[in-house]
C-alpha cells in the first residue's frame, strides 16, 4: 500500500480536457479540414507564450481560403508528464465553397 | 491508512462532476415547428490515468451529425463530465442541438436575393433555366 503514490505517480502520462466549444453545423456537408497546435514544453508550471492559439485560426483560413468555415469543434487538452507538460488545441470543421 | 480505504470505496461509484456547459448561438434562425431535439453522447471509461485524449467528444460529435441528416444543426450545448470510481473513473461528453430541416432551401451568401434581376429579362449568357 505505501508503494501505491508512487506506482501513482509514474502513471501520470495523461491528457486532460480542459474545455469544448462548438458552432453551429452546415447543412453542406463541405470539406473536413482540421488543425492541431501544441504549446512549447512547459517545464515546472514556467511556461513561455501563448503565441501559438493563434495559428489555430490561421491555419484553418489557409485551408479554406475563399469559402466559410462553419461546424467547428474545438478542444483544449492538458498533456502531462512529471515536471512537464504541454496544451494541445485541436480545431476541425467543414470548409464550405 | 487502513482507516482510510473504507472511506475511499465510500467516495468510489457516488461522485459526478460537470466540467463545462457550453452553448453555441442560434444562428440562423428558424421556427421550432420545423425543428426536433438530437442528441450525440459518448463515454470513456479510464483505468489509472490511461486514456485516448479527447476521443469521447469527437464521438459524441459524429453522433450528434447523424443524427441529423439534411438539416443544419443550431443551438447546441455541448457539456463534458466525469463519473468517479474507485481506481476509475468514466468521462462523458453530451452534444444537444436542434436538427432543423428548412422547407425552402436557405440562401447562401452569393446567391442573389429574392427579387433582384427578375427585370433582367433573359438570364445571362443565354443559359437556360435547369429543366424540371
């Protein structure tokens, strides 16, 4: 029993939701484009910027470039490791032209 | 510490919590006479911090879409738990929208309003109306 915090703490290689959000889903059914951006390693809670949440938009206006983007489900997950950890923001929709 | 398990498998089984509610907006508008309630909903069960990152929302995502076939899908609340067990524990993800299936088709933004370019006489370039 008094191994069990530790056995524990080396299983602490997961990801966590932090958040959803969703807009309204074309009747089209579109293109399926989808982006994924990661955080630098954040070691010890230090973490840098947050530059990289706006390549989230960027890179779906680059991959529907002259249509509409509607359905969009986005998720903010947690990946942690010991000492370190990093966010991950995956968005996907429907590029309607 | 052995004092401890009992009230450990007491708190096992018997624990929710809701992480989020999000609603999306209603745009664009519709009547609720043409419009039915659907639903999307997936659970993942994790054993000791295993888990695929985020499966149960894309699932519950994909089931909420066919659940509503020629229509568009507004309104929607989206909204992530967790189950707790004892060593386990389940995260669910609920999607609820309303499936509106429009009675005329709705138009897009290039496609001309009702009204404009009926004085255009013939349509243009000599195309003929599609045939019935």
């Amino acid at each position: 029993m008094a191994a069990l915090p530790g056995v524990l703490a080396l299983q602490i290689g997961c990801s966590q939701l932090q958040s959803v959000s969703v807009t309204p889903v074309p009747m089209e059914s579109g293109t399926e484009i989808e982006t994924v951006v990661e955080s630098p390693l954040i070691v010890l809670g230090i973490r840098g910027d947050h530059n990289y949440v706006d390549d989230v938009v960027k890179d779906l206006k680059k991959q529907c470039s002259g249509g509409r983007i509607q359905g969009i489900l986005t998720t903010h997950e947690v990946i942690s490791w010991p000492f370190v950890s990093k966010h991950r923001i995956t968005a996907s929709g429907r590029c309607i032209r | 510490m052995r004092r401890w398990l009992p009230l450990l498998a007491l708190c096992g089984a018997c624990t929710s919590s809701i992480h989020q509610v999000q609603v999306s907006d209603f745009t664009p508008y519709a009547p609720k006479g043409n419009a039915r309630m659907v639903e999307g909903f997936a659970e993942e069960r994790v054993i000791l911090f295993s888990t695929e990152s985020g499966g149960e929302v894309r699932r519950a995502f994909e089931k909420l879409q066919q659940e509503c076939g020629l229509g568009y899908i507004t309104a929607i609340t989206v909204e992530t738990r967790t189950r707790l067990g004892f060593f386990n524990w389940t995260n669910e993800a609920r999607f609820r929208g309303l499936c509106v299936v429009p009675e005329t088709p709705i138009p897009g933004p290039e496609d001309p309003v009702e009204g404009e370019g009926e004085d255009a006489g013939e349509s243009p370039e000599g195309t003929a109306p599609p045939a019935e």
